[in-house]
C-alpha cells in the first residue's frame, strides 16, 4: 500500500515540479537587469518578491537587507555614482553558467560586464552576479543578490 500511496503522490506533484521547470527562471533577472540599465524602476522592483530582500554589491554599505533593499539600494547606488563622478551605468549579461532549481527555490549564476564612465572615461568591470530566486504564483521573483567582480579598469 505504502508504493502505491507514493506512486499516487508522485503523480500529482510532476505536473506542480514541470510548471516551475517551464518558467523561465531568468525572466526576473533580466527584468531587474534591463530595468536597471534603462531606468525603468517600476519594472526593475517588480522583479523582487515580496518580504526579506538580501543585496550584497561592491559599495558601502555593501549589505542592504529587508523588504525595500531593493529601493535603499538604488537611493544607494544613485548617490555613490554621484560621489565618485560614475555616469552611463549598464549591465550587460551573458546565459546563466549554472541553474539550480529545487522546488519553488533557484540558485542562478549570470557572468556579466558592467561598463560605465568614470569621470568622463569609459570603464568596466567583468565579473558575475548570483541569484537566489522563489517562485510565487506570479512566476520566479528575485530574494536575493550578490555582484562579485574585478575591480575597475579603463575600457578597451
């Protein structure tokens, strides 16, 4: 009895495992990405789930943690540019080099380059960003973070 209550089981949670395979996993992060580099806040936030947010990136405070690190990071991001003459600021982004999806979690890692102008000159960096992501009835959201790079150099 016990093999066939597991079997049952089975079956009726592939089809739930499949639906969070067929969503794209990247889709959030390439809204976040593209709503980053074009300015679209609105777009970029939706990208997010909703509660505990965790970004870890090159800046101090370096650490933003909570339901609008999101939006802290930006206000962030947006004065640090100010500060140290940073304009222009784009990520471009490869395919994912890895992609774990465990139930409704994922585990994403992106290589990535993030160009931009230092005071006037055209700078980049190489590097790569990992995600941990939930999937929620509205798709795959972005929980977490982290930007992992080289440090600046004049671009090429």
């Amino acid at each position: 009895m016990s093999k066939l209550l597991m079997a049952a089981t089975l079956a009726m949670l592939a089809p739930a495992a499949a639906a969070l395979a067929a969503d794209d996993v990247t889709t959030p992060i390439h809204q976040f990405l593209d709503g980053f580099n074009t300015g679209d806040t609105k777009s970029a936030y939706a990208a997010y789930d909703k509660g505990e947010i965790s970004i870890i990136d090159e800046f101090p405070p370096h650490r933003w943690v909570g339901p609008h690190a999101a939006e802290i990071w930006a206000g962030d991001y947006d004065i640090h540019a100010k500060q140290t003459g940073v304009s222009d600021g784009s990520v471009s982004y490869e395919k994912p080099t890895r992609t774990q999806i465990e139930g409704d979690a994922a585990y994403v890692v992106i290589p990535t380059l993030y160009t931009y102008k230092q005071t006037g000159k055209p700078t980049r960096e190489e590097g790569q960003m990992t995600f941990a992501l939930h999937h929620t009835k509205a798709g795959w959201k972005i929980r977490s973070w982290t930007w992992t790079g080289v440090y600046p150099h004049p671009a090429k």
